[in-house]
C-alpha cells in the first residue's frame, strides 16, 4: 500500500496574510487548521510538500494573461520577495520539499509527479488557496495521473461560500474524496499507529 502526502498549495504571505497584494481573507481564516493537519503528518512522519507560486521580476515566465498587471506594478508571488514566502504557520521544515510553480497545476513544468513517485505516494491530501484555481487544477491533474485524491474541505479556502460549493462538487464527480480536516487528522493519526506497531 502507497503512502499519503500532504500538499499545500500557495499559503503564501501575498495570498494569505493579511497585507498581501492578493489577500484572501478566508485563506488567512484558514490557517491554522491547515496548520493543525501538518502537525499530523509530520507526527505521522508522512510526506509533505509545500507548493509555492514564484515569478521572476523581469516578468519573463508570468502567465500572458497577468502580464499587464506586472508591467503596471501590481504583480504578486514576486521572486524573493515577502510576498512570495510561505505564511509563517505553515514554513516548511528540513526534508520537506518545496515545488515552486509558475501556472495553476503543481504537476505542469515542475518535478511534483517524480518526488510523490520516488516517495511512494499513491494519494495526496490537498489544502491551500484559492480553490477554483490552483488546487482544482492541481487535483484534476492528479487524478489523471492516477493519484487518491482527498479536498479537505475546510482546509481549502477561496472568495465565497458558492465557489466553494460549486467547486467541491465539481472535484466530487471526477472522484476526489470531500473530507473534513478531522478526518484527514485521524487517518493520518491511524496510519501512525499501525506503522509503529509493526
């Protein structure tokens, strides 16, 4: 049986904090139950891999379409910048890796797919912001490549309650697993305790 990974997607300080260009309030209400579900999994010694957007300042790999924005001045997950950093709750810690992404999919261009292989990973947990984009690509992409998917429901944030709905259904029908992050704690608390008792 495979392992489970837990992936965090963009809790960065521009999306989630607060004075980020690109704020989320329902990211930074978020946090620390996302914050509670990676106390699981590092308890659990499980996976985790922090995904985080990053862009170049000269603007060269910004998505055609955010373009304009950046030339204005207004462009956010800025390379070496405050903005670009993961929110202080959720800092990724010694082992565990961190895929930096330039569009929506955590799996296009970068090396997700080898690392959760390599790790024997057969099903992510997906927590993060915001869920209309990058986790829902981030899950449709894993399912196509044969991954568990779980959402945690309220451990993934976005701009309104019907989004939120309307996207947690949609990811239902491709068959990913709506959990609650209680669930997710226990399990991984499960899957703990089995280990140590072999």
């Amino acid at each position: 049986m495979g392992r489970t990974a837990l992936l965090i997607i963009d809790m960065q300080n521009d999306m989630a904090h607060p004075d980020g260009r690109g704020f989320i309030p329902d990211a930074a209400h978020k946090t620390g139950v996302m914050g509670a579900i990676l106390d699981a999994f590092r308890e659990a010694r499980e996976p985790v891999i922090h995904v985080m957007r990053s862009y170049r300042a000269d603007t060269w790999d910004v998505e055609r379409f955010r373009a304009p924005a950046f030339q204005a001045g207004r462009g956010i997950l800025v390379e070496n910048t405050w903005g670009q950093k993961e929110v202080d709750r959720l800092t990724p810690e010694a082992g565990e890796p961190v895929v930096v992404k330039q569009r929506f999919s955590a799996f296009a261009f970068t090396e997700l797919d080898l690392l959760l292989r390599r790790a024997g990973v057969t099903k992510i947990v997906v927590v993060g912001v915001n869920l209309p984009n990058c986790p829902r690509t981030t899950m449709f992409d894993a399912v196509g490549l044969d991954y568990d998917v779980v959402a945690v429901a309220d451990a993934l944030a976005t701009t309104s309650d019907e989004t939120h709905r309307i996207n947690l259904q949609d990811l239902a029908a491709i068959g990913v697993r709506i959990a609650t992050a209680d669930d997710v704690i226990r399990e991984v608390g499960r899957a703990a305790e089995r280990l140590s008792s072999n």
